[in-house]
C-alpha cells in the first residue's frame, strides 16, 4: 500500500454563499493530491504525458461526512492499494484535524496519446514495486 497526505488550506473562492466548501472543489483538490502522489513516488504526471501516457478518469466518487468551511486546513489522505495493471484506483480521505469529512475515490485508466488502452510504463512499475516493497 502506498499513502501520501497533502496539504489542503479552503479558499474564499472554493465556498457558497454560506462559507462552506462547495462539493466539486473535493475533485479538485483529490486531484492535487494525486499529483502529489505521482510527484513523491518519482514518477510526475508531466513525466508520464512525456512518455505518451495519459490518465482519464474512468470513475470518481465521494461521500461528504461534514462541511469544510473557508480557510479551514485540511490533509487530503491518498491511498494506493494495490499496484496498477491497466488501470490505477485510488482512495481519499479529507481530514479537518481528527475530523474525517469526506471520503472518495478515483479510478483512471492508462491510455496512449493516440487513446489506446494501455498497461503503465516499465519506469512508473518499477517504482510502483518498489513502493510495495517488491522485486523487479
């Protein structure tokens, strides 16, 4: 298992007129902790777009516990379960301290710039396995 936390601060811009994180933004910011995934395991999203590899959304869920409200701090908490074959599933939990507010999950799949379905490239395996702690 793989798990990266990410820094999340609500801005004024993300809230309703009540002051309370509008339920988009949650994609948005699962997004910027995905990319800070990509970033920490060494393997960047600019870096697999280099390589002609895309990641489309196939699915994406969540299920909203409390509000966040503007300038709250919140820990995007994301979580790889299981290595990737042709598609990479992702769990999120939003924490506001000790509070769980929100949990999600996405699932995208590899594709080549010319849309064909695709398994990830060797270099991001090879440092998928050696988060999982596996051999090459």
């Amino acid at each position: 298992m793989i798990v990266s936390e990410t820094k999340i601060r609500v801005r004024y811009a993300e809230t309703d007129k009540m002051g309370i994180a509008y339920h988009a933004n949650y994609f948005t910011w699962f997004e910027v902790a995905r990319v800070n995934m990509l970033d920490e395991l060494g393997a960047s999203y600019r870096d697999l777009e280099a390589e002609g590899f895309l990641l489309p959304v196939l699915d994406c869920r969540a299920k909203f516990l409390r509000s966040a409200f503007f300038d709250d701090r919140l820990v995007v908490k994301t979580v790889m379960k299981d290595p990737p074959l042709a598609r990479i599933e992702l769990a999120y939990e939003v924490m506001r301290g000790e509070e769980l507010i929100c949990t999600g999950n996405t699932a995208h799949g590899f594709i080549t710039q010319e849309g064909e379905i695709s398994r990830p490239p060797p270099r991001f395996m090879t440092l998928i396995r050696q988060r999982f702690g596996k051999q090459d």
